[in-house]
C-alpha cells in the first residue's frame, strides 16, 4: 500500500501492463483512472484520462497535482480500466502538516531546474522532486513551506485562573456585561479587545490565530463564507472583524463547519521556500533523476576517494564527512542549507504560549 505524504501534495501513480504474468510488457487502450474513497464508499475522481502519459510500453502514470489541502485522511484505490484489462492500487492519504508533521508542506513542489530534463518522463522527475525536497525540508531545520490548515476558534474563559480573581472586576459576573461608554451602552464579552488593554476605545472583535499567518483563504460563520472585506489580520495572527459585526459567542464541534452553530477559518501558515532554496531543490532533484536512470554524469558524491588514470589523479569529496556535516556535496544545495541552517538544528525552535488565544485545528 503506497502512503501519499501529505494533502496539498503532489503525487504520482504508476501503472504498469504485461502480456501475461512475467511476461513482456505491452500497451492498452481506453485507458481510464478513477480514484474511489474506500471509507465512504465514493468515487473522488473519474472515470477519466484526462492527465494520464504514456512513460513507456506498457507504462503510464498519472500526477494529482496536488491532492486537495481538505482531501479527507482516508483510505483509497485508484482503478487502471483498460479495454484489455484492470488494475487497482490501494494508498492512504496522511494529514497535511500542521506544525506536527515530519513531511514538508507545500512550496516544495516547484523546483527551478538546473540541467533540462525534457527527455525524462514526469514519474522519475516526480519521485526526484518529492526525495529532494525530503532531504533540503530535514537539513534545513524542518521549518520551510507554507502549510494550510482549518481553524476552529474557541472562546477564551472570561474567569480567572486563581482566588480571589486579580486582574480586574470585569470576572466577576455573568457576560456579556453592558458598559456605558461616550454616550453609547456596549455589551463586553471576552476575546474583546477594548480600553482594557489600550489597543482601541471602541470594542474590537478578534480571534488569535496561530503564527506567523501568510494569508486568510476563508472565513465561514454558521456554514455560509464571509466576504472579505468582513475582516482582516493584525499583527500575522488577530484576526479581526471589520464590517461591525462580532465573532459567534459559541462554535459547536459537534457540527461540520458547514453547519448553522459554527465558525471556522482557513488559513495559510509557515514560511515559504526561498528562490535559492527552489534552486537547490532542482539541483538535488536533477542529481536524483539520473541517479534514478543510472546516468553516469550524476554528481551525488561517490564513496570512491581517488581515482587515478593514465598519470591524471582526480580526487572526490568524502560523503562520510560531507554527510556528518549536513550537507550534500552540491554547491547550491550546501549554500541554501548554511544560509538557512548556519548552527545545523535539527528543528526550529518551539515557543509555548499557555495563555495565549484558544482555537482547535479539527481532524487532527
């Protein structure tokens, strides 16, 4: 059973038809694919063939580019339909990273090639892109690429944590709690910014999001998605109201986030792979196709130290001590790891935040 790495990736299928058992491989036609959901008994894609190449005789693959981010974490098979004949391959697809994944997230699709490589077929170019970018998303302290991710915000307790509550009257009581402020009566409810911290005189609704956020997709209260001009982001993490109205008082998680009851947000967090990081994954990935295709000009280092030959004496990097280093033997590769991960960590740091602002990510 293949395990596709992540949602919101790319992801090659292979098919492959012979004569016979062990026999020679030979070409098919009306070739169809159909992606069915073997949890909820669905078909996701197809029939189609719409995307699928023709690699060699008898091969032929197919690239969902990329699996979509809310692709529910199920199990699948994809069915190869053929006038000749069938075949079918059972995966899985895994969640999206989350800042909890080991994998990469998106943004390490897109490599900037350094050699042409028209003449390779898009599955070894594919598996190369998916192997470099597992190797550059390590050395680099695991913390590139942009992940996206739904958001259930929760309401932050309007009671204090010890006795007797110290902060200020306001805990005390029920809310909202009616304020006359100006010649205007508000109702104050918790995860309202006000005059109690000195952001604003008048209410301001807000939800905190996880940091740092690079861009909001959507906005949906009580099922339907909010425009949005209805909000904005402060500070890469306060979501705020803007169009006067107030962030729902309650977000039942017993209900889809399609539901009457509930609010969510969808939002893309992370920092995104630089140029130079696009153009050392090509250089990786270019390595890693001709290694795939056994071309001898592939320069991943070789554990071959010195090579002599008639009276010419060439010596080659030791991947012993070049691996020890983190690094790979390639000059882009090693220059994007050392500007991005100078003190080699093995991941970014992790800060904690315990009173900081409530929210769920579902289905994680």
């Amino acid at each position: 059973m293949s395990v596709v790495p992540t949602q919101g990736q790319p992801w090659t299928f292979l098919a492959e038809f012979f004569q016979y058992a062990g026999g020679p491989p030979t070409d098919v036609t009306n070739l169809q694919f159909e992606v069915f959901d073997i949890t909820t008994s669905t078909t996701v894609l197809g029939p189609t063939n719409i995307g699928i190449s023709h690699i060699d005789t008898g091969v032929y693959a197919w690239t969902w580019n990329p699996i979509p981010a809310n692709q529910p974490p199920d199990q699948y098979v994809i069915i190869w339909t053929a006038t000749e004949t069938t075949a079918s391959e059972p995966f899985v697809i895994s969640p999206s990273s989350n800042g909890m994944s080991n994998g990469p997230c998106a943004g390490w699709s897109n490599p900037i090639w350094t050699c042409a490589l028209d003449q390779l077929n898009p599955a070894v170019t594919g598996v190369a892109v998916q192997a470099a970018a597992d190797v550059l998303f390590a050395l680099t302290g695991r913390h590139l690429g942009v992940c996206q991710l739904t958001i259930r915000p929760c309401r932050k307790s309007c009671a204090g944590m010890g006795w007797p509550f110290l902060n200020d009257w306001w805990q005390w009581g029920i809310y909202p709690r009616p304020v006359f402020y100006n010649g205007v009566w508000y109702n104050i409810t918790c995860s309202n910014c006000g005059w109690e911290d000195g952001c604003s005189c008048s209410v301001v609704s807000e939800a905190v999001m996880p940091a740092p956020v690079t861009q909001v997709i959507q906005v949906k209260v009580d099922g339907a998605v909010l425009p949005s001009s209805a909000y904005r982001m402060d500070n890469g993490r306060l979501l705020v109201r803007t169009d006067g109205g107030q962030w729902p008082w309650c977000n039942d998680l017993t209900k889809d986030d399609s539901e009457v009851g509930t609010w969510s947000v969808t939002v893309q967090e992370g920092v995104a792979v630089s140029t130079l990081g696009q153009m050392a994954l090509g250089e990786l990935a270019t390595q890693f196709a001709k290694l795939i295709t056994c071309d001898n000009s592939c320069n991943l280092p070789k554990a071959v130290q010195q090579v002599v030959r008639q009276g010419v004496t060439m010596n080659f990097l030791d991947p012993n001590e070049v691996f020890a280093n983190g690094r790979v033997g390639l000059y882009l590769c090693d220059l994007f790891i050392t500007t991005e991960n100078p003190n080699g960590l093995m991941m970014a740091s992790t800060v904690y935040d315990l009173d900081g602002g409530n929210y769920r990510i579902t289905n994680t």
